[in-house]
C-alpha cells in the first residue's frame, strides 16, 4: 500500500498537492484518524441520493395534501352536536363540503320536557342548493324522565352553490334563544 506525504491529499478521487500519481484507495494518515479516500469519494454520491429521495418524499407529500383532506366534497354528511358541546359554545357554527346529489343529515341535541324546540322548518338562504327533505324528533334511547332525545334533519344537494342553515333552539315564549345552529353548505 502506497501511503502518500502529508502535503498531499485526495478529494473525490483528485490528487492535490504532491507529486505523481496514486490510485483512488490510498490511505492517508493523520495524527487522529485513518480514512479510505475510497471511502471518503463514496460519500458524495450517497448525499446526492438522499437529497433526491427527500426532494421525492416531499413532493409527494405535498401533492396528496392538496388532493385531499377537508376540500374534497363528501356524497354524504352527518353532523351531530351533543349537548356538551352545546353547553360549552352555545352559538354553534361550521361548515361542510358536499357533493351535488347527495344527503346531508344534521342532529342536535333537543330536550322536549323542557319546553324548548328548534325552529322547523330551519332557514336556509338558497333554497336552489340545499332542500329539506326531513324532520323528526328521536327521543333518548332509554326514556328517564327529563333526559334529551335528538332533532333530526336531512338535506337533499340539488344544486351546485354555497348556502347557509340556521335554525334556534327556546320556548315559545322566549324572545332571544338558548342555542343557535349555524352551518355553511357548500355544494360541489
């Protein structure tokens, strides 16, 4: 093995420094370490290779992010708001993306014992997209006296477009309501 002067060394198979000629798997020695120049010209090419499959990676990462997630438009939507979350925000308020021909179902917790109820039929600013098409009362599954059952209703997509659902829940003798339902539809 031919083990070349201090004052020449070898980067990615090039001699600098020194004189003549040596193959690419010299040794070089220094005071701390011995590496293979073999070894060190491998490195670079490797780099290459992980920044390409990185660069891949990511692009394809991207590329399914924008092809998917919240944007995409679903045939058929349920929305369900308990009575926790009611509680917690008593103006609720969201939005959905459906496609056109599909069925959107919304439910709300309701308490018929307390004297309370949603407004029906719900107001919805462009009739042309969104048509109601149900509305019915589902009472608790097991019938304690004073629990809350669920007011259901279902939505036919007629048309492309964008249009809002609102509906109150109170007493008839109310003037402001306990809880709103705000939804914004938009049909694709």
């Amino acid at each position: 093995m031919v083990i070349p002067s201090d004052n020449i060394s070898y980067v990615n198979g090039r001699r600098s420094g020194g004189q003549g000629s040596s193959p690419p798997n010299l040794t070089t020695r220094s005071a701390d370490h011995r590496m293979s120049i073999r070894s060190m010209v491998s490195i670079a090419p490797h780099k290459d290779f992980l920044s390409s499959v990185l660069i891949i990676a990511l692009g394809a990462t991207l590329f399914s992010l924008a092809c998917s997630g919240p944007t995409t438009p679903t045939r058929d939507i349920i929305v369900t708001v308990p009575y926790d979350d009611f509680e917690k925000n008593h103006n609720y308020s969201g939005d959905v993306r459906l496609s056109a021909g599909g069925t959107l179902t919304v439910k709300l917790f309701s308490n018929a014992t307390t004297g309370a109820l949603w407004t029906d039929p719900v107001q919805i600013s462009n009739p042309i997209v969104l048509e109601q098409t149900g509305h019915q009362y589902i009472p608790p599954l097991i019938p304690n006296p004073g629990a809350g059952g669920q007011e259901v209703w279902t939505f036919h997509a007629s048309s492309k477009g964008d249009c809002i659902i609102y509906t109150e829940y109170k007493r008839p003798s109310q003037m402001l309501p306990t809880w709103t339902f705000t939804l914004a539809v938009t049909v694709i």
